[in-house]
C-alpha cells in the first residue's frame, strides 16, 4: 500500500495514525511539493492529500480511507462494535473533519500563516476563537465521563487529535473551564500511533516552511467547502475574494 500525502496536513495524521493502530506496513510518498502536484492530480482529481494506493484501488478523502481501512483490516477495530456506536464515532469524525478543521485552519490563518490579516479584520480573530470554545464546549459535554469518546479509543478520538496539537501549537490549548477534554488531550498525546504521527506533523511543518518549492504556500493558501463557511462565519468572505483574485489564494480544481 503506499499512502500519497503530507505530514502536516490532519487527515493526512488521522489516516497515518489508524494505519500504525493497524500495524499495516505502507509506503510513505509524500507530497511536499509543486512537482509532486501531477502524481496527486493522477490519483485524486480534487488534487488534495491524503490517497491511498492499495493495488488497483485509490482510494481519496481520509474518512473515506478511514472506512476502507476498518474493512480491509478490521482488527484491530477503530470502531465500536454496535451501529450506534459506531454511528456516533462517525459523526465526531465528520465533526473533526468539517467543522473545528475549518475553525482551527482560520484560526492558523490570523495568529500563524497571515498575522496581518486578523489586524486588517478586526473581530475576525474574536469571532474565531468564540467559535472555537463552543466547539470544545461541545467535546467536553461529549466525553461525559469517559476515557475516550467511545467506549474504547477509536477513530473519534484519532480524528479529533491532530487538531488538539494544532489548537496548542496555535495557541489555543484547553483551558480549566473543560477539564475532561484537557484529561483527553494529555490521554490521546500519550498514545503511540498518535505521538508519532504528531512528530511528522510537526517536521512536515517545518520541512515546508524551509521549502521554496513547497506545495504549503501561506502566501498562497488553499480554501475550500467547509473551510470557506468558516472564512464567512468570521466575516473573511470578501477578503477570500480579494485573495483569489490577486491569485493569493485558490480552490480545490473541478474534478
Ligand atoms: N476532505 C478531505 C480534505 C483533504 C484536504 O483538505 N487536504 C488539504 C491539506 S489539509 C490539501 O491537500 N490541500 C491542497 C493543497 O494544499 O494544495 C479529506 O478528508 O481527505
């Protein structure tokens, strides 16, 4: 199996972790740069990490991955075993996957990539950092009382994670008012599919920071679906569209 995708992107995490979880051998063919755009474009016309190559099957979307995965080698299981179970882990990881991806990369885009842009837009970075309580408020009322957000650790908790270290890393770490997610946070770091996943996320950070030619661009950063919705929700929308047309900015191509 090779697995075609950049460190420093959290799906590409989430898919690496339920893989070393899996104990599934694979190879790494990373995707770090503007030549490497045409290798991703031939297996995923949405041109995004992460793809999976498994013989003749490519498989694109980490979720989407995530359940090939589960299927393909099903123990051990990141999934519990009774449907609404695994119904509500689905559901975190979509949760992780739309919704606090989109609030954390706005978040990344005003204190990290473009620092201007939050002085330039006043209340932009306010409202993003509202958004982003409400969504821990969420998490901590989900955990309710357990260890992880299902029964046992699963791919709730591998979705939600890489977030956690980009929260903290942007800083915005859990504070005291959700001590249960704070517990989770300092659970899940100790796991060790998802501490060696963190590690490549961090050197694939820095490997495209050091990178002229790298496809991470925060000079000219990639938007899409539910990523825009945040943009909008903290009033970015016409900044989006200044970006795109001074070609600042881009989407993800028609497939
Ligand atoms: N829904 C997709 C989203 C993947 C995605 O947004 N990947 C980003 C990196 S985090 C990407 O490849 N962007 C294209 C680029 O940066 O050129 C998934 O779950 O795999």
């Amino acid at each position: 199996m090779e697995l075609h995708d950049n460190p420093f992107s959290p799906f590409a995490f989430k898919v690496r972790a339920a893989l070393y979880e899996k104990g599934c051998g694979f190879e790494k063919r990373e995707v770090l740069r503007h030549a490497d755009r045409e290798r991703l474009l031939g297996l995923n016309p949405r041109g995004e990490v992460p793809a999976l190559v498994d013989g003749d099957t490519v498989v694109f979307d980490s979720k989407l991955i995530c359940a090939y995965l589960e299927e393909r080698f099903p123990e051990p299981p990141l999934l519990p075993k009774d449907p609404a179970g695994r119904a509500r882990c689905r559901q975190l990881e979509l949760k992780a996957d739309t919704e606090i991806d989109a609030c954390l990369i706005v978040l990344a885009t005003l204190k990290l990539f473009r620092p201007e842009v939050a002085g330039q837009h006043p209340g932009a970075l306010d409202r993003a950092a509202e958004i982003w309580q409400r969504h821990c408020a969420f998490l901590e009322e989900a955990l309710a009382g357990r260890d992880w957000f299902a029964d046992d650790f699963s791919l709730a908790d591998i979705a939600l994670a890489p977030h956690f270290a980009s929260a903290a890393f942007v800083g915005f770490p859990v504070g005291a008012e959700q001590p249960a997610l704070a517990a989770w946070v300092e659970r899940v770091s100790q796991r060790a599919s998802v501490q060696q996943a963190t590690r490549e996320m961090a050197e694939g950070f820095a490997q495209s920071q050091a990178d002229p030619d790298s496809m991470f661009d925060t000079n000219r950063l990639h938007w899409r679906n539910d990523r825009i919705e945040a943009l909008l929700r903290c009033g970015l929308g016409r900044w989006l569209l200044d970006e795109l047309d001074a070609d600042r900015a881009f989407l993800s191509p028609i497939p």
